[in-house]
C-alpha cells in the first residue's frame, strides 16, 4: 500500500518567497545570474557583537537543554526590550522563547482557535496566516487594508460576527509596509475590547519604521492581556538563519504554548539565546543604521519604479518591502500577476513576488525587496526597464504598451 499523506496536511499551504527562491536557485546552478527581490533577508551579516556572544556560549558549554520557554536572562531582556514600543509591565513569565517567528504564529494560533471560530487576516498578508487559521480547523475571514497599506477599522469592524475569534494585525505590513496612525491603532483596540477578540500582533518589522515611531497594539489600555506579541531577530539584527523569535503571551497562554514548543523543538538553543541577549542590550545604532539604509534603498527603488509606464508604487512606511501596483502593464501586455512575475525571473533574471501569493488583495502587485546592496537594486531597475521596454514593443492589438503612455 503506498504512503498516504494525512489529510490534515492538505489544509497547509507553501509560501511563495521560498518557491520563487528554490526556482532562482536552480537557475544559477544552470550559469544564470539572478538579482533576489524575492527574498525577505537584509543583506549586510549579523553584527559582530553578537557574533561573539554565540561563539562564547558554545565555548562555555551551553550546548545542552535549557528550559523550554527560554533561558531566564533571555526573557527578561526580551520582557525589558517592549518598552521600546511603549509596552511596559510584560512579565518575563509571560515570554517563550522560539525558533522564529513562525513557530509562534503556528503555536499562538493552536493553543486559541477551535473548530469553527473565525480569524481575521490582513489582505494582502503574510500567507502563513491563513494557513495555520485552516490547519487549526478555523475559517480565515481577510479584511481589505486600505489604500496605504494599512488597517482600515471600519472594514474590519463590518466583518466581525458571532464566530469571530481572533485577530491578527501585521504592522508594518508584510508585503505592503503599511503602518497604523495612533488614531486607527485605538480604534482596532476599541474594536477588540467591544467583541472580546484574541489579537495576534505581528511585529517582525516592528522597528523598521520610516515615520520616526515604534508602538504596539498590545501599549493600549486593555489589550496587553488579550494581546500576543510575536517577533523575531530575522530582520532586525540580520539573523535570519539564526533562528530565533518570541511570544509575549497572556498569562493564560503561557502553559499551553510551552506544552507546544516542548512537543514541537523542545527548546530554542541557548547559545543562539546567548546571542540574542547580546542583539538585545548591546548597540542599537546598528538596528538604527539599517533603518536609514533601507530608506534610502526604499525611495530610490520606489522613484525607479514609478520611472517605468504602466507601473505605480506607494512608498511604504515601514518594513523593507515596495508592492507596486502593474495592473495597467499587465492589462496592456496581456499577462497575469504570476506571469509578470514568472517572465522577470525566466527571461530578465530578477525574481520578484506575485502579489496573489499573499491573498486576492495582492492582485495586480508585486512585491520587491530593498533591502539589497545598491549595486543589486540598479541592477534590478535595469532588467526591469528592459522587460518593460520589450512589452511595449507589442503593438496595441496584441496588448502591448506604448512606453510614455
């Protein structure tokens, strides 16, 4: 009798950064050069201080099983480090310790959702929302961000029924880069507090923000205790293969999500928590020195674009993402989002997002890194500008586009 995957299985879903860039690979192995754009990654390498830290921790022997919430001087430097972002009275208790942001999605949304319950997610968003909703036997309900990207509360509030359980906020925005004014910020918090929602704050890039502020839902009045904080140090300290994320939890939370991780990875390694510590209390002028590149990587990406005919791009404030939107060039030259897509990487060697992988609200975008070097990014613009060109040579009745149109 073949191996038959169980169906639970089928409710998960890939994500498309990790297909477009297994596709991108294959092509260097064949001799092709390919500019990533596809990738979430900041180029640059994890800064040397907390380098050191890890490699330290590993001559000291700390290689073996640590608590399975995290090691304590991990959770405290964590729990002190949401002040940041206004959050103040965090109980070090009340963090766990993960490999990644992801295992926290996956565990917050295990230990709250029952069969049936409804969990709002953002459209466009990160695709593992959706994913892990189905899995855990929820219906995931998206609601349409607005036109910056952001939460709009009054769509959300026309969503919200008897079933509605949770709700997850990602802000800034993954692809959008949108932010949250302080005015909408309360409004989603009203919102929560009146329907007695769980919410699920994504803050990932939570200080890559170009607009001078750091806040979190969970800083309001009432919702630090119905509120889980998930981030990472993939973006921010440049360790994404490091590994390495947390949930701020509910107290309420705590127990079970740690029976997750105990039965899931058994606990994060401590010398990579050692490092963590390290990224935490040492210099924050290399999160603020990022910050100031990929701005600047942001506008001159952003201005190329909106260089090109047929293409329009918002320029995001947070996160290091552009979403532009090509729906007259895809409606001129006759392709789909995924086809725009799949012909800059085949024939132009950039590989860029179809903004359909991150929901129906993606449709007629892409999604472009800027955090790449300089030298990548013109590069990128080039290949662009040519496939751009090379469509516009199609005549009209053949869907083209007339450059300068």
């Amino acid at each position: 009798m073949p191996v038959v995957p169980a169906s639970r299985v089928n409710a998960l879903s890939g994500e498309g950064a990790f297909e477009v860039f297994v596709a991108a690979r294959r092509l260097e192995a064949a001799g092709r050069h390919v500019v990533h754009l596809e990738i979430g990654e900041p180029d640059g390498t994890t800064p040397p201080h907390v380098v050191e830290a890890a490699v330290r921790a590993l001559h000291d022997g700390q290689t073996r099983y640590v608590n399975p919430a995290g090691l304590p001087a991990f959770r405290d430097a964590i729990a002190a480090s949401l002040a940041w972002r206004g959050v103040h009275g965090a109980a070090a208790e009340n963090i766990v310790v993960v490999p990644g942001a992801k295992p926290m999605v996956f565990y917050a949304l295990l230990a709250v959702v029952e069969a049936g319950d409804e969990v709002l997610v953002p459209d466009p968003g990160f695709p593992i929302y959706p994913s892990v909703v189905r899995f855990a036997g929820g219906a995931p309900v998206r609601y349409a961000l607005d036109a910056r990207g952001g939460v709009d509360p009054e769509r959300l509030a026309a969503l919200i029924g008897p079933r509605t359980r949770v709700l997850v906020v990602n802000l800034p925005g993954n692809p959008t880069g949108g932010v949250a004014t302080a005015d909408a910020l309360q409004a989603i918090a009203d919102l929560a507090l009146r329907h007695d929602l769980i919410v699920i704050s994504d803050e990932v890039y939570g200080r890559i923000r170009y607009d001078g502020r750091e806040d979190s839902l969970a800083a309001l009045p009432g919702m630090l205790e119905r509120t889980v904080i998930v981030d990472s140090f993939s973006k921010t300290y440049v360790m994404t293969g490091w590994r390495l994320g947390f949930g701020a939890l509910p107290a309420a939370l705590v127990e079970r999500v740690t029976t997750l991780v105990v039965n899931g990875t058994s606990c994060t390694p401590p010398f990579v928590q050692l490092a963590g510590v390290a990224a935490l209390t040492g210099p924050q002028d290399v999160v603020t020195g990022a910050v100031a590149r990929f701005e600047r990587r942001r506008d001159w990406l952003v201005d190329g674009l909106n260089g090109l005919p047929g293409i329009r791009c918002a320029r995001p404030d947070g996160a290091f993402y552009a979403f532009p939107d090509v729906r007259q060039l895809e409606e001129r030259s006759g392709l789909s989002t995924r086809e725009l897509a799949a012909r800059l990487l085949d024939d132009y060697g950039v590989a860029v997002l179809p903004g359909t992988d991150f929901g129906p609200g993606g449709a007629g975008h892409l999604r472009l890194s800027c955090a790449v070097s300089p030298a990548d990014l013109d590069l990128a613009l080039d290949r662009i500008r040519e496939c751009v060109s090379d469509l516009a040579v199609a005549s009209p009745t053949d869907g083209g586009i007339h450059v300068g149109s």
